[in-house]
C-alpha cells in the first residue's frame, strides 16, 4: 500500500467536493471543498483518523471505511475502484508485452468501416490502429502515435479540438483510470515527462480525477473542412486487456455527415498517398 498516494488521493478529491452537494452552506471558506472534519463526519470515522489516511500515518483502512470515504467524496464507481486500488493494488500476473499491438482481426474490421472513422488506442493512449477515415480526421497528428503526448506537447491539439481543456483532462483522467497500479514504471515515466514538459499536464494529473473514456460528442475544428461536431461510442476490447475501439458518427443529414464525405474523399487521394502507401487501415507499432 502507498500511503503517499493515498493521502494525495483522498486531498484531491476532497477539494472537488462542492459544500451544496453534501447539503451543507458554503459560507466563506479559505480553501475549495470540503474540510477533513466534514468528510470525517460523512465517513462516520474520527477527525484524527481521517487526518492520518491523508497524511499517510494509517496504513489499513478497512473495507467499509473505503465505502464510506467513496460515499463522503462523491466518488464514480471507477473513482471508488482506483481508491480501493491505492489500498490494494493489483497482484502481479502475466507480465504485459513490451508493445501493445491491435489484433489483425480487429485491424480488418477498422477497415470495413470506410465511412466511419475509428481507431484503437491502449494502456497509455497510444494509438495502434486506425482506419483511412480515421487518419483523415486526425491529419494533424502526423506520424506521432501517442494521443496523450500530442494532446499536450504540439500545438495543433489546441486549434483540432474545440473544446481543448474538457478533452485534455478526459484523456488524463482516462489513462488513471487506465492503469490503477501506481507503481507502473511506464506510467511513471509518462507521467514524469508531461509534468515537466507540460505545466496543464501536472495541474490536471494533479487533479487525481478517474473516468474511462464512454460515449460523448466532441467539436473539432480541421484544417480542411472546418468544424463539425461528432458523436463517439468507446468499447473495451475483451480479447486484449486495456485496448479501447473508438467509433465516430455524424448525425444523418447534418453538416458534418457532409464534411466527412469530403475527408473520405482526401482519404482515397491525399492521405491515402501519403500515409498508408496502399492500405486503408494501419496496425500500429
């Protein structure tokens, strides 16, 4: 158990706890969320308990006092997993492969989507794979394969996405979420290097938020077609462990149904030439 990162843990989310949420008056208060005497009280445990968890003086915390701290904090039930986590980490089993890679089978069927973009993305948000349509939409990262580096390290991120600072801390909260074992030295590293690099980075990582990617809507704004909105469905790949399949829609009849015809179109010419040199769909290394 790493009390360390459970006392960061639990101050994090306690000061993204909103006073009016537990019915309690926000009145003036020095410091955002909640004070640990209150979170104490909802948890049912003692103020001097409750301080040593975040100073990271205790080290057993009980079944039920995670429940009940998940309960006082407002936790989402993979918020509640990760805290369980921190408590408990996952027992190693088979080491994970040095590389993740999309499966042919799912590669083939990123490619029957012509009309669709798609892509599949691991552990990290690295991106292993996607399909022409895809890769059309997101020109802009080049040749880079991971999504979360980009996402805070080139510039362009900022211009493609509308809606850059609720996206950005998706992606940050969907790779916590991703890897509840904190001392996963490729995490750490990843971690390490965007915090330096990206002062965003630190002050969303630092944020401790824990949400998977789902369903959703995203605004971009791409260089050839301007904006256009699409809707999002994300799957778990069951067959590899920590892979997502993410697939992009239009609304029929809507502006952009029509805007992604035209990428198709750039698909099947520019992008096609340039990126894939005959395939439609990459599998990623």
């Amino acid at each position: 158990m790493d009390t360390k990162r459970l006392g960061e843990f639990l101050r994090a989310r306690r000061a993204l706890v909103r006073p009016e949420e537990h019915g309690m008056p926000a009145g003036a208060r020095r410091t955002p969320g909640l004070r640990r005497e209150e979170i104490a009280v909802l948890a049912g445990v003692s103020t001097d308990y409750y301080v040593r968890l975040e100073q990271g003086r205790e080290r057993n915390p009980s079944p039920q006092v995670l429940r009940a701290l998940a309960v006082a904090l407002l936790l989402k039930d993979e918020e509640a997993v990760y805290l369980r986590a921190l408590v408990d980490p996952p027992r190693a089993g088979r080491p994970r492969p040095a590389r993740e890679y999309a499966s042919p089978q799912l590669v083939s069927l990123l490619d029957a989507w012509a009309d669709t973009p798609a892509l599949v993305y691991g552990r990290y948000l690295d991106l292993l794979a996607v399909n022409s349509l895809g890769e059309a939409l997101f020109s802009w990262l080049g040749s880079e394969t991971g999504l979360i580096s980009a996402m805070f390290l080139d510039p362009a991120a900022r211009d493609f996405y509308r809606d850059w600072a609720v996206v950005a801390q998706g992606c940050v909260a969907a790779l916590r979420a991703a890897n509840p074992d904190p001392d996963d030295q490729l995490l750490q590293k990843l971690v390490g290097e965007l915090s330096v690099r990206s002062p965003d980075f630190a002050r969303m990582w630092a944020r401790h938020e824990v949400r998977a990617k789902s369903a959703s809507a995203k605004r971009f704004h791409h260089p050839l077609v301007g904006d256009l909105t699409l809707g999002f469905e994300t799957f778990s790949v069951n067959s590899a462990p920590g892979q997502h399949l993410v697939v992009y829609r239009a609304e029929p009849g809507s502006a952009a149904e029509q805007s992604l015809a035209l990428l198709g179109s750039f698909a099947l010419t520019d992008f096609h030439d340039i990126h894939d040199e005959g395939h439609s769909t990459h599998e990623l290394p």
